[in-house]
C-alpha cells in the first residue's frame, strides 16, 4: 500500500476488507426483507444486557451486549432493504463482527469470573445454534420462512443472552448450583430449556429435511442462486418485482457455504 494513501484508496482498501471478510462467511439471503416481526426480535437481543448493565453493574459484557443488538437491527431491518448493496453487506459485516466481539468479551469474563464449567457449555451452544438454528435461516425459499427463522434465531440469541448475564451477574454462586432456587434462577432455567428445545428441534426438522438443503455453494450453481437476485415479492398476476440487483461476482462467494 502506498505510504501516503489518499481518502479514496483507503475508502477502497477498506471495502476491500469488509467484502473479503463476507466472502468467507457467507453471503445474504434473497429473502432477506423489512419485517417487523424480526425488527422487534433483533431489539429484544439487547434486553438481557440493558438489565445486566442497569442492576448488575457489567460494565464490560452488558454494552457488548447491547452494541449486538443495534448491530442486528441496522443489519436485518434498519439497512435490510438499504439501496447499495454495499451498505447491506457493511451493515451485515457490523453485525458478524459485534457478535464475535460479544463472544470473546464473553470468554474472557467467564475466566475472569471462574465460570470454567459454564463457558464451554455456552460456547458450544452458540456454536451448534450457528449451524442449525441460523443455518436454518438459509433453507428458505420464501420471505416469510426467512423472517420466521431469523426471528427464531433471535429469540435463541436472547435466551442465550439472558442465561449469560444472569449466571455472571451470579458468578459466586450459579443458578444451575444454588438451592434453594431464587425466581430468578428459574428464569435463568427457563431460558436454558428454551434453548435446548429449540436446538433439538431444529435439528431434528433439519434431518428431515436435508433432502432439500440447496447443494453446496459452487459458483452459483447448484444452490437456490436466485440469490445473486435479489426478489422480495412476487405482485399479483406474477410478474417478479426485483428491488435491486447485486454484482453477482460479489454475491456469490466460492467459499461461503451458507446464507444467512
Ligand atoms: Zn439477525
């Protein structure tokens, strides 16, 4: 890189980055769109780090926990339908980035707070939720399958949100470790059954239908590359209304093997 790059350079190198990021992790669904339904859910995501922050002093964890939540919303509802391209993969780009951030914060404050049994079980479940209940997110082929999904990806996140800042803001003495039970410990356990429900069951919907998993991204072929396309209705009398059309060389990542 030139020693002294002028603002356009560094605009470009910057974008660069930005889209080489989002080739290896994905690319965004067709069926991606503004629903209410999945706004709400993306602003609920902050709801257990508001709490964690205002009654349990976590200074560090809960505005992570809340930077999660404005980045799913400018992501999936905000920007969703924002008219550059590029400004959706940004805005998906913060997204990705805020909940890696949210994760390694989450790490070292579970060491930190010597919640050594807790951290791998939690690490493993966002692992598993990010291959099944987000993955699932992918198999749509239509825009209210894709706004069903994705919201239940949210309520996972928010569960799962709720189950970590309640068992840090508990670290001495844990909800799973404690009798008798405070109304709060139920809470907590209340949304780790949620989440075990919910994996379960995805998993299980996933194995039924893996028949109608698109085939492995190759190029575009093989997958439901309407992708490259992006259509978000279908008007009466079935002509297609296509609200905009990405570079397909930019949408449609070798690597990626999922949508999202
Ligand atoms: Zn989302």
């Amino acid at each position: 890189m030139d020693a002294n790059p002028g603002p356009a350079a560094v605009e470009e190198w910057r974008c660069d980055v930005v889209e080489g990021f989002l080739w290896h992790v994905g690319a965004l669904s067709p069926h991606r769109h503004r629903s209410h339904i999945a706004g709400l859910s993306c602003v609920l995501i902050g709801a257990p780090a508001l709490w964690g922050l205002a009654a349990e002093q976590q200074y560090v964890i809960g505005p992570m926990g809340i930077v999660v939540a404005i980045a799913s919303t400018s992501s999936d509802y905000l920007f969703v339908e924002a008219k550059h391209f590029r400004t959706r993969r940004q805005c998906y780009a913060f997204d990705l980035i805020a909940i890696y951030t949210y994760v390694v914060t989450l790490s070292v404050v579970c060491i930190v707070k010597e919640l050594y049994y807790f951290l791998p079980v939690v690490l493993a479940m966002i692992l598993i939720a990010k291959f099944s209940v987000l993955e699932i997110g992918s198999w749509s082929f239509s825009c209210e399958a894709w706004a069903f999904r994705h919201t239940s990806w949210h309520v996972f996140v928010t569960c799962i949100c709720m189950v970590v800042h309640g068992t840090i803001a508990q670290a001495a003495s844990p909800w799973y470790n404690r009798s008798p039970a405070s109304t709060l410990d139920w809470f907590i356990l209340l949304c780790a059954v949620e989440l075990g429900v919910q994996l379960v069951a995805t998993m299980s919907w996933m194995a039924f239908h893996c028949k109608d998993l698109p085939s492995p991204i190759d190029g575009v072929k093989g997958c439901n590359m309407d992708a490259a396309v992006p259509v978000l209705s279908v008007p009466e009398g079935g002509s297609v209304l296509v609200k905009d059309v990405d570079p397909p060389s930019l949408d449609t990542p070798k690597t990626a093997t999922m949508f999202v």
